[in-house]
C-alpha cells in the first residue's frame, strides 16, 4: 500500500465508530440461503403495540432488507483502509467462465495506476478485474435462460421477500 496521509487514517478511525452505531428499535439478522456463504442482511424491525378497546394488542417484527451492509452488524470487523470483503468472488470463480486479469486493462487504467500523484490515494485491498473467458457470455440473464439458478439469483430473492411461503406457513 502507498503512504496514506496519518490524517486520512485519523478520520477513517472516526468513521469506523459512526458507522457501527445500531439502529434503534431493531436488530440486524441474515437469512440463510441455500449453501453457508448465502447470508441475506436484512433487519427485524420491531412495531409498538396497537391500541385496542380493552388494551392493547401486539405487532411482530417486520422483516427488511438491511442495506447498511456489514457496518450495522455486531459481528463484523470493519476496517475501512480494507475495504469490503469479495462476498461474489468464491460464487464468480467456482463457475470457471471468468478469468483474472494481472491489471487494469485500458491505457487510462495503467496510467492511473502508475502515476505517482495517486499514490496517496491507492489502497491495497483493490481487486484485479476479470473478465469472461473467450467466448463464455457471464451475464446472470444468460444463467437465467439457461436455467441456471446463480447464488447471486438466490441472494436477490431471499433480499425481495421471495420467501413469502416459508413466512406464510410460519406461526406469528
């Protein structure tokens, strides 16, 4: 990695603190998909009670997916000098139709890379590109037509309540 200016680091620190703060009158749960490495963020959010004639009545948790990412989960180590963690990459490569490439492939992407104006700016946890093997069309459309069910599919699925069945035969 560059020399990363000791004030950049000072502020990312802060960040790191604000960005975990919880929040309030929920908590951050994963839905699990079909394999381990399938784990949908999404946040229960509890509801007040509604007011009722003798009383008051109780409301479950409402289910929704979290776009917070890791930052609001308990469980997770953050450090933002090393970016997010590669959650696609075991799914993209165990297909074989990519393949890594050493660097960026456009003269601009070289010259961004190589100028030493940006050294400052470089962080080492950047991941080399890949791209579809000749001939290999990688789009999940393809997967689609193909009826190939991608973990990607199944994580977007499991993200847009696609479980209504399971929710449905669930006691509230």
């Amino acid at each position: 990695m560059s020399a990363i200016p000791e004030e950049f680091i000072s502020r990312t620190a802060r960040l790191s603190d604000d960005v975990r703060r919880p929040f309030p009158g929920s908590r951050k749960i994963h839905v699990q998909g079909s394999r381990p490495d399938i784990r949908v963020p999404m946040r229960q959010v509890e509801q007040t009670d509604t007011p009722a004639s003798f009383g008051s009545e109780p409301n479950p948790p409402i289910t929704i997916y979290d776009t917070s990412g890791p930052y609001t989960d308990p469980a997770a180590t953050i450090d933002l000098m090393r970016g997010l963690p590669a959650l696609r990459a075991v799914w993209i490569a165990e297909r074989g139709d990519t393949e890594q490439l050493p660097g960026p492939s456009s003269e601009f992407g070289r010259d961004r890379q190589s100028s030493p104006e940006l050294a400052s700016l470089r962080f080492e946890h950047i991941r080399a590109p890949r791209r579809a093997r000749s001939g290999a069309n990688v789009t999940q459309m393809h997967y689609a037509r193909r009826g190939i069910i991608t973990p990607e599919m199944e994580f977007i699925a499991i993200r847009e309540n696609l479980r209504l069945d399971e929710l449905r035969d669930s006691p509230l």
